[in-house]
C-alpha cells in the first residue's frame, strides 16, 4: 500500500488525541497488521464526515510525521474532508507533522527501521535528515 493511501486512512480513522501518551520504543517499529485500504473520501459516509469535523488537526499531523508520511499526505486528507464542507486546518496540520518529525528523523528511527528491514522513507526536513540516514546505514550494516 502506498504511503499516501496509508496517511488518508490514518487522517479518516484517527483524527482524535490520542487516548494514552505515545510509547516511542513501540511508535517506532513497523504495525503489527496490515492496514486495510484507504476510502477515496467521505460522501456517503456519516462517520467519516464525522471524524473531519471533529478532527484535532495538529494531533493527526503529528501522527503523520511520527509514521515519516510526506507532506503530499495532507492533499488527499484535505481532498477527503472539504470535499464534504470541512476545511482543514493546514497550519496546525503542519506543526504537528513537524513535531512528530522531529521524532521519526531521529538516529534511533533510522536505526530501528533498517533493522525491521523496511526502505529508508527518508522525508525529513534538510536539518534532520542526516540523523536518521546515519542511523539507517547503521542499522543496514547490522543487518547484513
């Protein structure tokens, strides 16, 4: 499944706060299922059209930087949503994802992922990006 589809989905299923503070040794390896396939919006679907209005837009953009999606993961969240009337919030959608970043561009992120053997996803911002490829060539040479 592509990344972006992946990001659509976590946007239309999981636009709350999170219930309990995230567990980052946890929020760093791979899931442990596959994730079903992304709805192309919310017509028609009342509980979709539910979680865009009730969106915290910040906690979703963090989730997405968390997971490393690419800022293309906000178009087809937006695409779903407004295409019902609901606008979304890009600037706290963009803090968010900026701050789960922070995290997913870490060394240790790196690390942990090429050990999972899963590709590099490297979409972080030029600040961080150096951190997490020497974490992945680590983890890469490890695995060999």
């Amino acid at each position: 499944m592509s990344r972006i589809a992946l990001a659509a989905l976590l946007a239309l299923t999981a636009c709350s706060q999170p219930s309990a503070p995230i567990e980052m040794k946890t929020a760093l390896e791979p899931p442990a299922t596959p994730v079903p396939t992304a709805r192309a919006g919310t017509q028609g679907d009342p509980a979709a059209l539910d979680r865009c209005r009730n969106a915290n837009w910040q906690a979703t953009g963090y989730r997405h930087g968390l997971s490393g999606f690419p800022m293309a993961a906000l178009k087809q969240v937006s695409e779903a949503c407004e295409a019902s009337g609901v606008k979304v919030d890009r600037l706290a959608y963009s803090t968010g994802r900026l701050e789960g970043l922070a995290l997913f561009c870490s060394t240790e992120s790196g690390y942990r992922r090429a050990r999972a053997g899963l590709p590099v996803d490297n979409n972080c911002p030029p600040t961080l990006k150096a951190a997490y490829e020497a974490g992945y060539a680590k983890g890469l040479a490890e695995r060999s």
